[in-house]
C-alpha cells in the first residue's frame, strides 16, 4: 500500500529554488514538504556545483534595477519576458539578503562588481570538480536545516511522476519513493526540479541532434520531470533551444579532471574554431555560452577544433580564475602543437589546403580591420579578435559542456505556471531552471541562474501564502 501526505504545498527539487521556497513558506506558517529525489542527505544538483557568485547579466545585484532590467533586455537582445526580468532585476538582492539573514555565508569573490555577493567558501581554484564542504553546498545544508527546524518536510529518495487535476486546478502530486507509489495532496505545487539537460530525449528534441555528444558539466540530475508533468497538463514551454555551458577539452568526455574547470571560452574567443572541413561555423566574438550553442547544434557535436598561436596561448590563454594555459597541461588535455598550419592541420586529420585557407582569410579580415564582412561574421565589440600568425601553432578538439538548459516553463511575474492560453493554471508555480523566459535569445543570453531561482522562491512563497490567507 502506497502513502500519502496531505500539506499547503509541495515543492519538487530540492537546489536553491526549491530549498529557498520550502523554508519561505515554512517561516510565513504553512506546512510545505520539498520533494527530492536524491537518496542520500548531500543528493547531487546543481545548486552544490555551483560557483556562487549571484549576478544579474554579470553586473551586482545592488545594481539600479533600471539598470539590470536593461542589461537583461540588452543580453537576451529583447527575447526575456518583459514581467519575468523585472521581478528577476527587483528581487535578486532581497534574495541575497535573506539567505545572509539564514547565516548563509558570503565573500567579495573577485575584483569585478558582479562577484561581490558569491557564497562562501568559493569552489577551489583548480581542475576538476570540488563542491563538498563549499558554498553550495553549505548553503543546501543550512536551508535544509531550517526547514527542519520550521517544521517543514523534505522527502529524500521521491520522484515526482504526474500532477494530480481537479477541474483544471493542481492539487498535488503523484510520486515514487523507494519503489512505492505516493500521493501528495497539496493546496499548491511548485516545481522546482531544474532543467533538462539529462533527458536525452527533450535534448534531441529541442537542442541539439545529438546530444549523447555534449558533456554534462553539471550534476546530470535534471531529467525535466517537472516539465513533462507540466507540459502533459496544457503548461506552456518557451525558449527550449538555447543552454547555458562552456567549452571544454574533448577529453572532457572521459576525463573527469577536465570538467567543469577549465574551461576553453578565452582560448576560443580569441582563436579560430573551424568544424571538420577546417571551416569557421560561428562568431568567435560572441562569447562562450554563443559558440557552446552553436557546437551542440551542428551534426556531430564533436567536431569542433579551436585553433590558436603562440600570442595567444600566452595572452588571453592565461585568462580568468583558472586558465586553460597552463591548466589544461595539468589536467591531463592533448595539445597538438606544429611548427606550421600544414603540419598542425595534418596531425587534426582536415582536408589538405583547408585550414591554411581559412587562416589566411581571417587574418587578412583582422589586419583590414573588416572581420564582419567575413561569411561568418566576427564581432570584436567584447572579445578582440587576434589573428593566428605567430608560430608554433596549437590545437585542442573541443566538446560542448552543458551545465543547464535555458528554457522551460512560461511563468508570470509571481511564478505562476501559464498554460498554451497564456493564462495560469491554478495551483501550479514553477521557479528556476524549470522556467524559460529569461535567459536566451538569438544569442544565447545569460542573465543567471542563481538570479533567478533566488527571486522567484520567495515571490512564490509570499503569493502562496497571500493566496491563503485570503481564502
């Protein structure tokens, strides 16, 4: 015989969102249950991978909110839902003060203004992955900590399998756990599971035709559950073919010393990435998250190859908090290095005459100074764009490591799920990656993915509570 839990809300996932929204609506005196289907008390997600710095666009959250809400606009080049970026651009800040009032610790994580609100301790500066005992993932322990001391439910080992509807109303879930059958009743749902980007399925279906070829560069738990449950009730989905990532050593692959860190975006955006004919396919100039995009779309997303000079793997190489030069070496990343183009272009296995082409044509465009003319335009407006000249040449064959997917569910400004209508289906609320309607656009626009399950947790924990004490 199955159980069953009768509670004001249930809250599928258990990262940021989810956490942040159970203990809201604990503190404002409603009984909320967190549904996770992680076993064990330190369960992967994201949240414990993160890096912690909360940002709006890359600017701090103590920004004018004019101003983020223009950033948004500007980063998403208009495509984020106009009532989605303004709660995003109001609310982040009181997000970050109230974790700070739980004791979640912060630090000033760099010189640039965006970092000066990232959790503590930061992620350690060096290859691989680290979380244990850093900020994510004492900010989840802490949360769910006082959840418990609030009263609150957190049901580990629990996957949500379908929404319970009475006429057009969610009422609750039914669920899974440890191979029993579970029925939640709830006066609302929140899912709060992540993105999609482990369901291989929605991946082909929306991103990229061969998604077995991205690396995950996450916690690979978010199977989009919350999103099919939604999706099967009339909810609808916005912004489904864009994610967030970067650029990784192929090796990255198998070789689990080369992710999440370090990343190739600087290499990249100051080389050439050619496909395997030894063409450019993309605007270097666009930043990582673009060209990530842009290699999970093409036929074999393993095909890719950046390839740089010297100049440039003393230069921009050696860029950011862990740079490839010299950490991709220590990680163990084959660098094939050669004299000449010819050489280098041999050992890559591309078409002879190819690559010394297509070198010879983008530096010729850079020392004009007219790399938009190019047939794939190059924009030098934020990375500059060098040409690949100074000998010995260097090439690394790339993956796309997907970290989260940007779209999801359409919300409204307080977090309600819209159906295809574009009305909300009562009862039902979604918050973080679970939702589309921020990030993306033509450009694959990154606005923040702790902005924003931050901001909508407590603006749906305070419109779910109104809802109460109304009724």
């Amino acid at each position: 015989m199955g159980e069953s839990y009768n509670f004001d809300a249930a809250i599928v996932g258990g990262g940021i969102a989810g956490m942040m929204t159970g203990v809201r609506l604990a503190e404002l005196g409603l009984r909320a249950a967190v549904l996770e289907q992680g076993g064990q008390e330190r369960y992967p997600c994201n949240t414990r991978y993160t890096g912690g710095a909360f940002h709006v666009c890359f600017r701090s959250v103590n920004d004018p909110e004019a101003a983020l809400v223009e950033a948004i606009a500007q980063g998403t080049r208009g495509a984020a839902s106009a009532e989605v970026a303004q709660a995003v651009a109001k609310d982040t800040r009181t997000a970050v003060r109230w974790l700070k009032d739980k004791g979640i610790k912060f630090i000033k994580g760099g010189a640039d203004a965006w970092r000066e609100n990232t959790l503590a301790p930061p992620l350690l500066v060096r290859p691989g992955l680290h979380w244990e005992g850093r900020g994510g993932d004492v900010m989840l322990r802490t949360l769910a900590g006082r959840l418990q001391e609030l009263g609150g439910t957190l049901l580990l080992g629990t996957r949500a399998k379908r929404l319970r509807m009475d006429g057009g109303r969610c009422t609750g879930i039914e669920a899974e756990r440890q191979g029993r059958a579970v029925v939640v009743d709830a006066g609302s749902v929140v899912l709060c599971d992540g993105g999609f980007q482990a369901n291989l399925a929605l991946l082909r279906e929306f991103v990229s035709p061969a998604p077995e070829k991205l690396k995950q560069r996450g916690a690979a738990t978010g199977g989009g559950d919350g999103l099919q449950m939604a999706r099967e009730v009339g909810a609808k989905l916005v912004g489904m073919e864009n994610i967030y990532g970067h650029l990784l050593a192929r090796e990255a692959m198998h070789n689990d010393a080369l992710w999440p860190f370090p990343m190739l975006d600087h290499v990249c955006t100051a080389g050439i990435v050619v496909d395997g004919a030894a063409r450019r396919f993309m605007d270097e100039g666009l930043g990582g998250v673009y060209m990530t995009n842009c290699i999970a779309r093409l036929h074999d997303p393993l095909a890719a190859t950046v390839v740089y000079d010297e100049t440039i793997w003393n230069g921009p190489a050696r860029d950011f908090i862990l740079p490839a030069n010299p950490n991709l070496i220590s990680a163990g990343a084959t660098i094939l290095k050669s004299p000449d183009l010819t050489g280098l272009a041999a050992r890559l296995g591309l078409p002879q005459g190819a690559l010394e082409a297509t070198v010879a044509e983008y530096n010729a465009a850079v020392d004009a100074g007219q790399t938009m003319q190019l047939a794939f335009p190059r924009t030098t407006s934020t990375y500059k764009a060098y040409p690949v000249r100074q000998q010995p040449f260097y090439a690394v064959q790339l993956c796309a490591g997907i970290t989260f997917t940007m779209g999801g569910l359409a919300i409204d400004g307080t977090g309600r799920v819209l159906g295809q209508n574009g009305e909300p289906l009562p009862g039902l609320y979604a918050a973080g990656c679970t939702t589309g309607g921020l990030d993306g656009g033509p450009y694959a626009g990154y606005v923040g993915g702790l902005a924003k399950s931050s901001a909508y947790a407590l603006r749906i924990a305070g419109h779910i509570a109104a809802g109460r004490r109304v009724s």
